[in-house]
C-alpha cells in the first residue's frame, strides 16, 4: 500500500467521532447565523476582505518580480 503523500489529509470515510465533531461544527454554524447574523455577516466579510488582501499582496509581488 503507497504511502499518504499528505498526512495532514483525513482519510476517507472517517470514524464515528470524526462524523459527530463534523456535525457539531455545522450545527453551530447554523446556530451562529441564525442567532446572530449580524456577526456571522461581520466574519464572512472580514475573510473576504482579508483574502482580497491576500490576493493583492500576491499579485503585487509577481508584479514585482516580473519588471
């Protein structure tokens, strides 16, 4: 058998466990958004903003290395 490549990837189908703490996650998500919408609103635009970032701090850098 060849050897995970990436280790730090789970493997398919997980354990019991691993499916409870998945469902944790996306019910308190959910809750989150339901209870408090305005925070969730105020995070997902917060990432995105700080992806945009990112993206631009990249782009800006190639940019950089190609003149």
């Amino acid at each position: 058998m060849a050897k995970n490549s990436l280790p730090i990837m789970p493997k398919a189908g997980g354990g019991t466990l691993s499916k409870a703490l998945w469902t944790l996650v996306v019910v308190a998500l959910v809750v989150l958004v339901v209870k408090y919408p305005s925070d969730a609103a105020t995070f997902v635009q917060n990432a995105a903003d700080l992806i945009g970032r990112a993206v631009e701090g990249l782009v800006a850098f190639f940019r950089g290395v190609a003149r």
